[in-house]
C-alpha cells in the first residue's frame, strides 16, 4: 500500500480535533453524520457506517461512501460487525476474501475494521470500515477510530 493513504498519528490527531468539535452538537443524527463525512475524507476509508444496536441487531444509522449497502440490518453475531457487537472487541479483517464471517457489500471491499461504539461498558453501536486496499488498517487506526468511538457514544444510543 502507498505510505501516504495509511493513516499517521498526525493526521489522526487532526481528524480527531474534528470529531470532537462534530460530537459537541446536541442532534445525534447529525454527529453521526458529520462523523462518517469526515472518515470517509480518508483515502482507504472506502465506506464508512455507524449502525446502532437495537433489541438483537445493528441498524445502519449513517453511512459515507460511494453506494449504500443493502446491510442496514445485520443481527448481532452475525458477519464481521455482528461478532465485534457480540464481542465487544475491534475487529481487524485484513483480507475479507480469507474470513468466513464477511458479509459482502461491495465486490471492491479487500478489507474492513469494525469498531464496537462503548458506553458504559455496553456495546451501544459500531463504526464500520471497508477499505478497497488490503491490509488498510493499522494499529494505529484501531487506536484512533477507538478514540472516534469513545467521543461519539452519547449520540449512539438508540
């Protein structure tokens, strides 16, 4: 992969700044939003979503990207998303081709990560990431989209 699409601790910390003046708003849906147009402005962040836990399933509550998915319900422990809400674990598939809990929303998609969205311990919702370049997601991107996570969970309650 070309060392300028992976993400530095640099431009985190910038992205980060950004996300939280977004997350200072009162209107959920709009911080939502707000943050996944600012992840998807990363050149490996193909398709960004943030679904919402809701009884037994994750619903898609705000996306960026080229198309939208036609997983706007996914039950918990189910795919790559569903077994991070289940486990309450970042989940890093570096390659979707070689794992079975993929489920496919893109023919494109190399990669993906899923953040699971913490709040007070529960598992409140998720951020999802598909890349189109394998092996897209570092440490230092679970680090920050973990960080992403922990200032947006007030606004993923459902």
């Amino acid at each position: 992969m070309k060392a300028g699409l992976r993400m530095d601790r640099e431009k985190a910390k910038e992205l980060l700044g950004e996300v939280e003046v977004a997350a200072a708003s009162t209107n959920s849906a709009e911080v939502r939003q707000k943050v996944v147009r600012l992840l998807n402005q990363m050149p490996t962040y193909n398709w960004v979503g943030i679904y919402l836990v809701k009884g037994t399933d994750l619903k898609l509550a705000a996306w960026a990207g080229p198309a939208a998915t036609v997983h706007t319900t996914i039950p918990i422990g189910k795919g790559v998303c569903g077994w991070a809400a289940k486990s309450g674990r970042t989940e890093i598939v570096s390659d979707v081709s070689k794992d079975s809990r993929y489920l496919e929303c893109f023919a494109n998609t190399k990669s993906e990560i899923v953040v699971p969205v913490l709040l007070e311990g529960r598992v409140v919702g998720e951020i999802d990431i598909d890349s189109d370049e394998l092996n897209a997601h570092s440490s230092i991107d679970r680090e920050f989209l973990e960080a992403v996570a922990a200032k947006i969970a007030k606004h993923c309650i459902a």
